[in-house]
C-alpha cells in the first residue's frame, strides 16, 4: 500500500488537456495490443526495456508447441531458415532501408563490433574514428577495441551541456584520416536528436564512413537511412519494438557500400554454403554473410509481433504522438516540479528531441527509488541525477503522462524520498 493518493492529479488546469489528447489520439487503440499492466501501474520505461505485445505470448507458444516440440528440426526447413531474413525486411521498412540491407542477428554490442571493424577494414589507410560523448558506453567500449586492434585513435569531442549533440564540433574534426564517425541517432541519456543527413553528408565529403546507433530511434522516430545515403547502421529491438528482454539486435549495411563492409567474425551461419561443411570460408553473397552462429529463434519469433505492431501504426503517426506526448509531459513538468528542483535536461525543440525526456534533479537517485516504490510509477535513472520518462506512443498516455508529474509532485512534496538511500545501489 502507498502513503498517498496515486489518482489522477484532476485540479491541475491541464489534466483536462490530457484528457482531451487521448480522446483524439488514432493511436489509441495500440494500447490494448499489449498485456495489460497492474491497473495503477504507469510505465515510462519502454525506452529501455519496451512492454509485452499480448501476440508474443501465443507466437511462442506455437514455436515452442508445434514448430519445436512436434515438427522438431524439420522447422528449420519448414520456417526457421529464413525467419531472420524476414524480420530484417520488416525491420528495414521501419528504418528506410530495402529489403536484404538489413539483418537481424546477435546484440547490439557484437553487430556494432563486427560494423566497425568492417568498416576499419575498408578504409585501411585511415587511423580515426570520430564519435562524441553522449553515446551508451557499450559503443565507446566496442568502438575502442576495433579501434585497437586496427591500429586507429578514436576522437571523442564533448557536448558543451551534456544535453545536446556537438555537431559543429563534429564536423570541424572530419578530415582526410578519418575512416569513421560513429554516432547514436538518439543520445541514450537526453534524448537528443542528431541531424543524420547533415552528418552523413559532412563525414562523405572527407570520404569517411559513417555508423549509426538507432538503439533509442527504432520505433520511435522516423528514420530513412536510403535518403541519408547512411552506410552502416545498428540497433536495438528491446526497447520502442517491444521484442522482449535481450532480443536479438540488427545491423544495417548499405546497398552502395555493400561490396566494400566484410564480416570480421566470420562463423559458418556467414558462409555461402553452410550444409557443404567446408572448411575454407566463403561467404554468403548477401547480407547473411553477417551471421555467425546459429540464429536465436525463440527470440527471432518473440520480436515478429513488436516489429509488426510498429509497422501497422506507422512512423509518421508514431512520430507525432510521441512529439506531442514529450512536448506535453515537459510542459506539465515545468509548471509543477520545476519549483521543486527539477531541471530539464533534454532538449525542448521538438525537432531535436527522441522519445523520451531527462529531468535532473539533485536528489533524482532518492526520487526514483521512492516514486517506484511509494508511487507506482517506473522510469528509469541513468547517473549521476537523471530520471528517465520513456514515452512509447503505442501504449503510453497524455493522462499518464500528467498522472505521473502529480504522483512525483506528492512524492517530493511529501518527502518520502528522504526514506531512501543516496546511492545508487542497483541498476535500473
Ligand atoms: C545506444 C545503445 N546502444 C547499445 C545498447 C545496448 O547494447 P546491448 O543490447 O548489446 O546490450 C543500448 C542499451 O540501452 C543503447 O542505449
């Protein structure tokens, strides 16, 4: 049981407002796709760990009754051999690329390693690699050893608020050495929104190539990796596609630098021929040749239902919920918990901006154990003071939305943070 009221904060001006968006919102519906949630219960944590499609339950229970349990390994030619073919075109079409551009395989930390040593590999008489300091450290990690191991220097130029991208800075350290700039489209920590035309063209003009994490963009944010001319990209599926905990990632290779990005870990699910059982690799002349092992089909089958759910709403409409719900929460945020001590730290041009907002506070790591804990309420924390709120536009709503900066106002007006240990002991 809570200490305070968890209803909807009905006397502030704008609880009305919210009301009135999700009568209008076309997106309404989506929300009922998912496995319903404790009725209380308002989760702004689907950029990091995206909810349950209700079809997910019933696909697995097919793979694991009748494809595996009764048609055993005559699945493999009944439908499993091409099951990451076809989910890497369904998600092709959320990332504006073609069918075979994209490849559903791995996590995102090893598909991102074997890009950018790929992409080392193709630009040998280059030694660097350019990236900023808002990326998730899994890719300064991967980027430094590919890095290492080809003899490069990586390049990591600051953002002067740590909120938005550097991307004057960026372009001013692209030059004729450069191999590689490696960005995420959507910075895991504020939200922000890189321009990746303007970047891809900048790094093409020193003949540099360019890698994109879309982790926190899938699903959330249109993307159009053709348009851009893009040559490589990565990303996540567990978070706005809703394929479940750990679900494979996927790696995109352009058709116009196909001939040039090999596989560095090379595995027999990459060769041409794998039932030949040849000991000399050869690889497959598409883009399976960036398998390794094995292909992880309960979880290819556990993220059909997410990528299908997106691509029936559609990006454009996706977008413009989701820019109207964090334009919306902002709003309400700055009028209620600014006089409390929070700060926005996302950026507040819409344009700019991904799915999810940062709000800083001094005491965020105390607030967010005791809003969910005391308030029912889940975003996430990311060190050293900021507090999450992921708005996933096929489930998340303007009342939740503004339901969720009430239960916080009552948690900090309350007190009830002061409870909780002040440093972080677990991950959220
Ligand atoms: C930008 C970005 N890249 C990569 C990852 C994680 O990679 P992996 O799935 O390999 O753990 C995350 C996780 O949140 C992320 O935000």
């Amino acid at each position: 049981m809570t200490a305070f009221d968890l209803g909807p904060y009905s006397t502030d001006p704008s609880y009305g407002r919210a009301q009135t968006l999700d009568a209008a919102d076309p997106l309404r519906s989506f929300a009922d796709e998912f496995s319903p949630l404790d009725p209380g219960l308002i989760y702004l944590d689907g950029n990091s760990l995206g909810r349950l499609p209700r079809a997910t339950s019933s696909r697995l229970a097919e793979v694991l009754d009748h494809e595996w349990g009764d048609r055993l390994i005559r699945s493999w030619s009944e439908r499993w051999w091409d099951q990451a073919d076809r989910l890497g075109d369904a998600v092709a079409e959320l990332i504006g690329a073609k069918p075979r551009e994209v490849l559903v395989a791995d996590s995102t930390s090893v598909v991102l390693f074997k890009l950018t040593l790929g992409a080392l590999h193709a630009r040998p008489a280059r030694s660097r690699i350019v990236t900023d300091a808002l990326n998730f450290p899994t890719d300064n990690y991967i980027t430094k050893a590919a890095a290492d191991l080809s003899g490069c220097t990586v390049t990591t130029v600051a953002s002067a608020d740590g909120i938005h991208g550097p991307t004057e800075q960026l372009v001013a350290e692209l030059d004729e050495d450069t191999a590689l700039l490696t960005l995420s489209h959507v910075a895991f920590k504020s939200g922000y929104l890189y321009d990746m035309e303007r970047l891809t063209a900048a790094a093409h003009d020193v003949g540099a190539l360019v890698l994109w994490d879309l982790s926190h963009s899938v699903g959330a944010v249109p993307v159009h990796l053709n348009r851009c001319r893009a040559d490589l990209a990565v990303g996540c599926t567990y978070k706005y596609l809703n394929g479940g905990p750990g679900s494979p990632a996927f790696l995109y290779v352009g058709d116009h630098v196909d001939t040039e990005i090999t596989n560095p870990l090379t595995g027999w699910w990459g060769h041409a021929e794998p039932f030949d059982f040849d000991l000399q690799f050869e690889p497959a002349r598409s883009i399976r040749r960036f398998q390794t092992g094995t292909m992880p089909i309960l979880s290819l089958a556990a993220l059909e239902p997410g990528v299908a759910l997106a691509r029936a709403a559609g990006l454009p409409r996706i977008r413009e919920k989701s820019l109207a719900l964090t334009a919306f929460f902002i709003d309400v945020a700055e009028q209620i918990l600014a006089p409390l001590g929070f700060r926005l730290a996302s950026p507040r041009d819409g344009k700019q901006r991904g799915s999810h907002v940062a709000l800083q506070h001094p005491d965020g790591w105390r607030i967010t154990q005791a809003i969910i804990e005391q308030a029912n309420l889940i975003p996430d924390f990311r060190a050293p003071d900021n507090i999450r709120f992921g708005f996933s536009p096929l489930y998340s709503s303007f009342t939740e939305a503004h339901t969720a900066v009430g239960r916080i106002a009552r948690v900090v007006r309350g007190k009830l943070h002061l409870d909780y240990p002040v440093a972080p002991t677990t991950v959220t």
